[in-house]
C-alpha cells in the first residue's frame, strides 16, 4: 500500500507531498497581481496594497471576518486600517466595473471555444442594522431570511466548464432593477467576448412571465426551477411522481399582461 503525505497550503489546502502545478503561493501571487492591476487601491504608511489583498483573499477563502483574519496572520495592518483603505472606494459603479474587468482579464481559452453552458444566478446576503446615505440604494427587501428582511444583492453569471465555474461578471442588485433588467445588463457585459451559448441555466429567483418572454424573445435556450404554488392547482398540479416527463403549462403573470406556454422539459420542478 502506497501512503502519500500531505501538508497544508497558506489557505488550509490539502496538498500532495509531491508537488503539483499550480500552488498555494503561485495561486495567491496571481490573484493579487490580478486585483493590483485592476483595482488600484492608494495607500500610505506600513499598509500597502499587496496586505490589504492578501487580508481580503483570505477572510474570503476562509470565510472569516477581516477583524479575526488581521489577528491570526502576523505582520499584517490592522482591520481597521485596511477598512480605512476600502472605504476610499465610495463608487459603487467604478468599483463593479473594475471588479468585472479583473473577472475577464484571465479567462482559460478554453471556454472561447465551442458552446457553453452560462448560469446566472442571485445572491442575498443578510443585512443588519442601519444602513449609511451611501448604503441605503442598495439595500434590497426581500423574504424574511437569518433574522431579516434587508439584503446586499448581487447577480453573477459564469460559464460552467467540466464541472467548474468560471465567473464572468457580476453586478450589484438594487430594489428598482427589474429581472430582466439584470439579465440582459449581465448578457451585455459578456457580449465583448463572443462566447456562443448552448443553453442558459437561472436561479428560481428569475421564474417568472417576464424572464420567460424575454429569454424566448432572444432565442436562447433555458432551463430554471419552477417555483411551486397553490395547494392542488397551479404548478403543483404538475408534480407527479419521481421521474420526469413532458407537458404543457400556461404560466399568468400577477399583472395579467402576459401569458405564455412552456413545456417543462425546458423548466425542472
């Protein structure tokens, strides 16, 4: 029996004692060189760029707070002075589309080759608390959820490549922005890179008369979950059984403005 050792990365990655391609530390210099050419952050004193990326990618792959990252790595700048060097970005819009740039800078060729299957999807994460002059427009209502109704919202759409996602872009969501506004905005931002779609794939959050319209309006092949209503009528009427078939469903919007036909082997329930 062969035993192979392994040790632990910078982040807690499991790695084999031989060593393989791509490591931690080549991993972590190209995304910080990635968001130093992208995201240009002016800095001053000990605190310098490279640490407040360094700090920011590991609270994240760790999912960790900035405060307790500061604490475990040593010879860093505190969290407040790394939240001193964020808080210098007050625009949202600049920040977004420097962020989209980093995403599209080094994208694997091999996604520019062939169709490629595109998901879109969206994003809550709870918000607690009073929110700024600043914050206060993008602060989204939606369902109760973790002790909450209020919400940073934000759409991503990505390609899904052997079983891997290659984010493209993302965009922060605000309460006026309609889904379909969202969908075609974050279509657009792809659009530069003539990326042939074979079929698009959206989160529940986007089942509705409208996306549906809008999605065969533009001939491109989609597949979402159905949302599931009424106790006996209305979509649960269509759950029958474990396995899938094919049928016809007439979907009617609140607004009554629209009404469509489907068939759900185009939408999984």
């Amino acid at each position: 029996m062969e035993v192979k050792k392994q040790n632990r990365g910078l982040f807690g990655l499991a790695m084999s004692s031989k060593e393989p391609v791509l490591t931690d530390s080549k991993t972590l210099n190209e995304v910080v060189n990635c968001l130093t050419e992208h995201i240009p952050i002016r800095t001053q004193g000990k605190c310098e760029q490279q640490n407040i990326f360094e700090i920011l990618i590991r609270a994240a792959t760790q999912r960790d707070s900035i405060e307790n990252t500061t604490k475990v790595l040593k010879n860093v700048p505190t969290s407040n002075d790394v939240r001193y060097h964020l808080e210098k970005y007050t625009d949202i819009n600049s920040l977004e589309s420097d962020l989209n740039a980093a995403l599209q800078s080094r994208l694997p060729e091999g996604i520019r080759q062939g169709k490629q299957k595109i998901a879109i999807d969206f994003n809550l994460i709870p918000y607690y608390g009073e929110p700024s002059t600043a914050e206060a427009p993008f602060i989204y209502r939606s369902q109760a959820k973790s002790g909450t109704c209020s919400f940073y919202a934000y759409a991503t759409i990505y390609v899904i490549k052997k079983n891997k996602r290659v984010t493209l872009a993302i965009k922060a969501v605000q309460q006026q922005n309609t889904l379909v506004a969202i969908i075609t905005y974050l279509l657009a931002l792809i659009e530069p890179l003539n990326l042939r779609i074979e079929r698009l794939y959206l989160d529940r959050e986007f089942f509705c008369v409208p996306v549906i319209r809008w999605l065969q309006s533009l001939d491109i092949p989609f597949e979402m979950p159905a949302i599931i209503r009424g106790k006996s009528s209305g979509t649960r009427q269509l759950i029958r059984g474990r396995r899938s078939y094919k049928t016809s469903y007439t979907l009617n919007s609140d607004l009554l403005w629209f009404s469509n036909f489907y068939s759900l082997d185009s939408l999984h329930i």
